[in-house]
C-alpha cells in the first residue's frame, strides 16, 4: 500500500513564540532542545553579558505581561475578499482591510515581514473618555485594581485610596504593545514607523517605542502646528500635536530628499553650488600646515594675497602669494585648523580636479582674495532639509471643509497635506505604505494624492481599520453610513474620483498599460473557512466522536472555492496583491494557479471532491513546484506519486 507524504496546509496564523525560539535555535543550539529554551544552557553560553540583577532600569504597567501573551496567540481567522466593493481589483496593488487590526497584523505577518517601509499610525488618544478603540484587551476598573493589587480576588477593596487614573494609561499601553510589536516585523531593515500622539501620551509612546524598536533608533519628535481656528477664547490654547518617528534600524535612514516647506525660495539651500570657508579652528581642529602648490585654483584673475597681520584671521600664510590667470604663481604654506583637511588634501594631490565627500558632492576649492580657504560643492539632487517643528501642512478645519464637501462629516480628520509630507520623508517612491488605526484614511488619500503628481511615484498603501459603529446621533448615520470603515472606503473612492478629475488631461486612466495606480482592493476579517477544534465539554465517548466525525471534512459547510483559496494563500506567505487564474488546459478537474507577483512565485490548488490521474500528467509539476488538494480527494496512491513530483500539502 503507497504511504502518503503530504503536508497539512497552515491553519493560523505564525506562531511567533515558535518562530523566535527558531531564530534564537540558529545562533545558540545548545540551549534549544525539543522545542524548549534551557535557559540555564543559554545564560552560560552568553556568560557575563547575561544581566541578572534584581535592580534595573525597565518599563512596567498593569497587565503588561497578558499583553506578551495576546500577540503571542497565532490568529485561526482570515481574510475574505470583496471584489464588488473594490476599485480596479484586477490590476490594483493597493489594500483596504476592515478588521480588527491585532489580528489582521498577525495574518499578515508571513506574507509581508520585511516588506513595509514606512508604518504611520494615528491611534486613539486615550483622552479620559470612553476607551473607542474596541479590544479584546480592555480592562475594566475591576481587573485594573485585582491586577495593581488593591482589591482580591473576591472583589474586595485593600486599600482606601483607589487609584483609578492609572487604569487608563495601563489598558492603552496594553492595546498597543502587541500592535507595534507585530506591526515592527512588518518593516525592512530600512524601514520606519510615524506615530501620531498628544501630550496626554507621548511620555508613554516614547517609552514603549524605545522598547519595541530600541533606544538607540529613535530619530524625531515632530511638533505639528495646528494653525486652524486659534482664535477662540481658553484658559491655555494646545494648538500643537507630536509625531513621533522611529527606524528599525537608525543606521540604515539616510537624509529624506525633502526640504521644509517653510523655507524661503532665495535660501541657498535651493541654490545649485555652495561655497563655504574650510576654516575651523577648536578643540577638535587643531592647526595643522597645507602646501599649496604653484598652480592652486584662485577666486580672481589678478592680484597679490599679503598675509594678514590680524591674529584673529586664519589661514596663517608664511609668504605673499601672487595671482595670475586664476592661479597661484608661487608656493605658499597655509596654517589653520580644518573642517575639511582630508578632502582639501585629496584635492591637491588629485592635481587640483575635484574630489567627492562623504555625501556625494563634487568639491573643489580655490584661495580668496583675503586668503581665506573656500570649498565650492556642487550641490546633489533631492535636498535634506528637515525641520521638526512642522507648518504649513494644512489644517483640520481646511480638511474637515473637504471632507463635508464629500458628503462626510468626520471629526477632527488629519490633513492630506502633513500626511503627504511625512510620506516623502519616511519612503521611496515604490514604497509599500502601512496604516493600521486608518480612521478615514488620509493615509490612502495622501498615496494617491502624490502618486497622481509625479508618474515617478509607486506608492502603495495598506491600510486597516475596524468596522466601529458609528453614534446613533451622529448625522452620519442619516446619510447611510453605519461604520468608521464605510466612511474610510468612501473616502478613497472620492479621493479616486477628485484625482480622475484633476489630472483628465494628463493622465489616461482607461489605458490598461497605465503606471498610475488608482484602484483598492478590500478585504473583511472573517471566521476561517477551516473547522476549528472545540473539544467536548463532557466526558463522553460518543460526544467525542461524533466531534471528531465533524472533521471528515475539514471545511465548514456552505465553503466558498474563492475564500478558501485566498485563505491557503495568506497562511502559505503569498500576498494580498496575488492573482487567482483558473488553469483552462485542465479539463478533467478545476484547478487554479494562484501567483503573487512580488514575491515572483505560484502554486496551484484543486478543491474538487475528487482527482483524476490525468490532472497531474497535465500540469507537469517540478520538485519544488506546491499543490494544494482536499485531502479526501486523493487515493493513497495519488498522494504517493504526487509527494514524489512536487511539494503536496492537503486540506
């Protein structure tokens, strides 16, 4: 009898306490047995590093520990795609996913770790009132005071002074830790996480994210000015929120190509060459002697350069130098501290033709009439000039006005214009862009907005955002909208629009060739297709197997072949870009050829109830070729040949 080889596809999602243990397996494997960490084993192989005293720096609160515990819990949902509510599902790269965002970040961990540059998130501000963002992770005031020990585990009170403040510090930070957590698995090496907070939190923002991302890669606090509707009477106006900014690796963020939008059109930073004097004497500089030989570049025709008699004056020159032709005519020593010696040097022995610094720039340097030494550096495309206080980046009431023209009357929306701002400082022009508390989605709006100006620009944007209720009261509901995320998928499709109709003449938006982007794929979080294992509750045999009958089949009754595709392929690591073919060569069985495109790879699935011997003849599989079937579908001996011609997994 053939023996079967395949491997059951995954169920959930990646166990990340699983994967970490692998990782930590391949740099110390003798502290890593069956799956277990000997943590006696590792604390010797790692010797004094190994910290273990009782006293030390940490950052600590109420419920911390359950909060590891929750991100460690892989996901068993999925997500269910809805072309009907899409634009352009069949050539767009773009995401909307409503869900709820821990889970949703879990299911996207295997297909998308690595790939995300940019992360901007504006979460709820935890502002004292009613928790908006809904979490399984919520505590009550009632497990707050069991978990801060003022009351036990019978509901009674220890103490007479309840602390009932810290609560809502303690359950904010518990929702977003295992968020930014997973959310950092997400970026490349070079990527880059904006979080947009107030003053209420940004103490603890700061805190977390130097724990999650490390200290040493903070780069910025940004102040975002609200210039908007300052003039109405307060105790102390606040007209100002944070963006905070950190890397994943703070060594791998080169300068952003971006220069403050505040900055005068005449400021030498726009003009083409800069010259500077290389003069810089100090602690750090001290005087060294240059030759400068005959022939040394000078910044006039004609002319004698004396030596200055000033003490203050630097360079020193030990002789008079004469000028002719825009060169030295003789040999002179010049005695200064330098800002730039080792390229002044490299200048001169490159006989006087320019010399590259360390940003890039082509630099060369000439002898003034004063004597003073100048470099002149060409100037390179796509200037850094970032500032972190930011203005002129729009307003909420200029966004509000906007979005109300749209027939969408949110609070307090971010501007498109800050949104575009951070955008070009934090990713490339082909950047994939996540946002995972997306509200309205300026993010969304923002991507097509710049991508709509420059046809050089790829942006892509995934953005995720739960399906909350919106008020009763609010006059949102009369013009039908139920949820934040039908406001967040209207937005974009509005913002598709406006852009359509801006740029009518530039862009041809039927070419079917076309660069531009302007369509969104939508994805729901749902139940798994798969059944899920629930146990009995009694001890009875016969409750057992018929619970065990239950998983003949393992898919739920009333399947879809689409959902149950998209499922295998968001758990098998493809992405959410991926295109799903039907094979037309196959006659005998449907099968399905599912491709993501990034990733440039594919793998085929069949979920028919049964195989025919001629399906696999046809598709002519290699060694490292997948196919996914039904594992009912399959003879013992179909499964046997199959194992031996490519890679089987079964459902």
């Amino acid at each position: 009898m053939a023996t079967r080889k395949a491997n059951p596809v995954e169920r959930q999602s990646v166990d990340l306490v699983k994967e970490n243990i692998a990782r930590l397996k391949e740099l110390f494997p003798e502290a890593v047995s069956e799956g277990k960490v000997d943590f006696g084993k590792l604390r010797a192989t790692l010797g004094e590093i190994v910290d273990d005293k009782p006293e030390r720096y940490s950052f600590t609160w109420a419920g911390k520990r359950d909060a590891i515990r929750l991100l460690q819990v892989p996901s068993r949902a999925t997500l269910k795609p809805c072309p009907e509510e899409s634009v352009n599902w069949e050539t767009t790269k773009n995401l909307f996913i409503e869900g709820e965002n821990l889970e949703v970040l879990k299911l996207l961990y295997k297909s998308y770790a690595g790939r995300v540059k940019m992360i901007y998130i504006d979460p709820p501000y935890n502002t004292g009132k009613d928790f908006i963002y809904s979490d399984d992770y919520h505590d009550p005031l009632g497990e707050y005071l069991r978990l801060t020990g003022q009351r036990d585990d019978e509901g009674n009170l220890l103490t007479s002074k309840v602390d009932r403040s810290g609560r809502y510090h303690s359950a904010w930070l518990s929702m977003m830790y295992p968020r930014l957590f997973v959310a950092r698995q997400l970026l490349g090496d070079d990527g880059v996480i904006f979080v947009s907070i107030n003053d209420g939190e940004v103490l603890h923002v700061r805190l977390m994210l130097n724990e999650v991302f490390g200290e040493e890669n903070y780069l910025a606090t940004f102040v975002w000015v609200n210039e908007g509707n300052i003039d109405n009477q307060s105790r102390i106006k606040t007209n100002h929120e944070y963006v905070v900014l950190y890397a994943k690796d703070e060594s791998r963020f080169p300068a952003p190509p971006v220069i403050d939008p505040n900055i005068p059109p005449d400021s030498k930073l726009f003009k083409k060459c800069i010259e500077n004097t290389i003069v810089k004497n100090g602690p750090g500089n001290p005087v060294t002697a240059v030759k400068l030989p005959v022939g040394f570049p000078a910044g006039f025709q004609e002319g004698t350069i004396e030596p200055n008699a000033d003490d203050t004056f630097w360079p020193k020159l030990d002789y008079s130098v004469r000028v002719s032709d825009f060169k030295t005519q003789n040999e002179v020593t010049v005695k200064s501290g330098w800002s730039s010696r080792h390229i002044f040097e490299q200048f001169i022995a490159n006989g006087f033709r320019t010399v590259t610094d360390t940003k890039g720039q082509e630099s060369s340097f000439y002898i003034s009439e004063t004597g003073a030494i100048i470099v002149k550096k060409e100037r390179l495309e796509g200037q850094s000039h970032v500032l972190t206080v930011l203005r002129g980046l729009g307003t909420v009431q200029i966004e509000t006005a906007k979005l109300k023209d749209w027939g969408l009357d949110y609070d307090y929306p971010k501007p498109t214009e800050l949104l575009k701002y951070l955008i070009r400082v934090g990713s490339d022009p082909d950047a994939l862009v996540l946002d995972f508390f997306a509200g309205s989605c300026p993010l969304a709006e923002a991507i097509i907005s710049l991508n709509g100006e420059n046809p050089a620009n790829q942006r892509r944007f995934m953005v995720v955002q739960l399906p909350e209720p919106i008020p009763s009261h609010s006059g949102l509901r009369s013009s039908g909208f139920d949820t934040i995320a039908e406001i967040a998928e209207t937005r974009i499709q509005k913002a598709i629009s406006a852009l359509k109709a801006q740029t009518a003449d530039s862009l041809d938006f039927e070419d079917a060739n076309r660069s531009q982007d302007i369509g969104f794929r939508v994805f729901t979080l749902t139940e798994s297709s798969y059944r899920q294992w629930h146990g009995s509750e009694e001890k009875d045999g016969q409750k057992y197997t018929d619970e065990m009958a239950l998983f003949t089949d393992p898919l739920l009754p009333g399947w879809k072949p689409e959902d149950v595709i998209w499922e295998v392929a968001l758990k098998e690591g493809y992405g959410l870009s991926a295109t799903i073919e039907p094979l037309q060569e196959i006659k005998s069985n449907q099968v399905f050829r599912v491709t993501d495109p990034d990733r440039e790879q594919s793998f085929c699935i069949c979920l028919d109830d049964k195989l025919s011997d001629e399906m696999a003849k046809t598709l002519m599989l290699g060694k490292e070729d997948l196919f996914v079937c039904r594992d009912a579908a399959l003879t013992d001996e179909q499964a046997a040949n199959l194992a031996l011609q490519c890679k089987l997994k079964t459902i």
